[in-house]
C-alpha cells in the first residue's frame, strides 16, 4: 500500500467520526476517499451549515486543504451568514462562486464556454496542481443551482457520471448539496442517487408542536451507520447532533 493511499486512508477515518460534535453517534465507521456524498433536505434543514461544519473541523484536524464552491450565492454572502450563526471560518478552505470559475477558466485555458461542468472541472484540477495530495475534500453548493445554469440538461445522468468520475479520479471526497420538498422528493434531474456512494438526509420533523431539524443517513457505502433520525441544532461552533428522535405519534 502506497504512502499516498495511507495518508488518505487516515485523513478519510477523521471526517465523521471527529468532525461535528456527536456525529460519532451515527457513524460506527467512516468514509474514505474517493467518495461522493449527497447532503439533500428541504429549505431551512441547516444543509450548507452542516457542510460547513463538518469540513472545516476536518481540515482543522487534519491540516488538509478544501474547496468550497457556491453557486447560490456570492463569497462574501457565504461567509456573512457563516458568522452570523457564530461559526469559525476555516483559513484552510478555499471559498469560490462562478466569478473565480470563470477567471480560472480565462487565465488557464482564456475559454468564454458555458460548460459548468467544464469550468467546475477546470477549478478542480487548478487546486489539485496547487495543493497537491493536502486538497482532500471538495463542497458543491447546490447541484440544483448548477442545473439552473446548464442550457443543456439531456443527457443528465451521463454528464454527472463522467463528473464524479473525475473526482473520484482526483481521490477527493465530495459534498454535493441537493434541494429536496418536505414531501421527501427531489428536484435533480438525473437521478444522482444512484451514482454516489452516501446520502445524508437533513429534515424538519414536527413532535408535539415542536420542530426539530434531524440528520438521518439514507445510504453510505463501505461504512456501518446508524438509520435513525438523529436531532441537531447549532452549537458554538457548528452544528451539534444530539441524538436519535423517536416519533410518539400512535
């Protein structure tokens, strides 16, 4: 086994299991890179803060480099809101919207396409060269927003295919946020669910009168986890799980 894999290998056992405070509670093992998990809720279900959190206490652990790429609003709006609710920026996360993707694209290729997936791709690969084995983890901020942004969406589930198939060859493991109704259905379009290894479900439960957001993990590959519905909240510093919620309705 190769010092690089060993070095990802042990990166890879800190990111649930020492990450948000009380996620040791749902994951028995974690996760190793390469690996792509959808983090999918409804509005309000705290989605881009739990995102936040958990990467930026695993690259505070770790020492490691991330990227955190928002499409639904711009960088200093991002980091506004983060403070807002008390939680420490990372100096090892790399926070971007489409204004860097598309100057990477000017300055590396002096490209004017439209091609998101390309521009995504093309950042990527920037930070991979410039970080090399430390850029470990990798956030999109949402998939539905970069859907709002294709002129082309045939064809959806192979264009994402061959997507995560390159970060899976960058050995990066991605958080990709997907809005979903209260219903429990998603928006997307290409039925990603099938072609990532994790989904984390962030809802909103209603108990006698009271709403409590809850974590609940739907699907990870190669990890042992709980399947209940676990309540958080934000803590001083992030997000906080609590522990399992149990429906007393009759």
């Amino acid at each position: 086994m190769s010092n690089c894999y060993l070095l990802y290998l042990k990166r890879g056992e800190k990111l649930f299991k020492n990450s948000v405070s009380g996620l040791d509670k749902v994951f028995r093992t974690d996760i190793q890179a390469p690996a792509i998990v959808l983090i999918t809720g409804p509005p309000g279900s705290m989605k881009t803060s739990f995102c936040y959190t958990l990467i930026s206490k695993y690259l505070e652990d770790t020492d490691g480099f991330g990227l955190y790429t928002t499409l639904e609003e711009t960088v200093q709006s991002h980091v506004r809101n983060m403070e807002s609710l008390g939680f420490d920026l990372s100096t090892n996360m790399q926070i971007s919207d489409f204004t860097d993707l598309r100057e990477i694209d000017r300055v590396v290729e002096g490209g004017d396409e439209t091609d998101y997936l390309k521009f995504l791709e093309k950042m990527i690969v920037h930070f991979k060269k410039k970080h090399g084995e430390k850029f470990t983890v990798f956030a999109l901020d949402s998939l539905g927003a970069l859907y709002s942004l294709m002129e082309d969406t045939t064809s959806m589930r192979k264009k994402m295919f061959y997507f995560f198939k390159m970060i899976r060859d960058n050995n990066l493991i991605c958080f990709a946020i997907m809005e979903r109704n209260l219903g429990g259905e998603s928006n997307l379009l290409g039925n990603e669910g099938f072609l990532v290894d994790g989904i984390i479900m962030l809802g909103l439960d209603r108990n006698r009168g009271k709403l409590i957001r809850y974590l609940q993990v739907e699907k990870m590959r190669a990890s042992h986890h709980s399947m209940e519905k676990h309540a958080i909240e934000i803590g001083k510093g992030g997000i906080v799980v609590l522990g399992p919620i149990f429906d007393t309705e009759m």
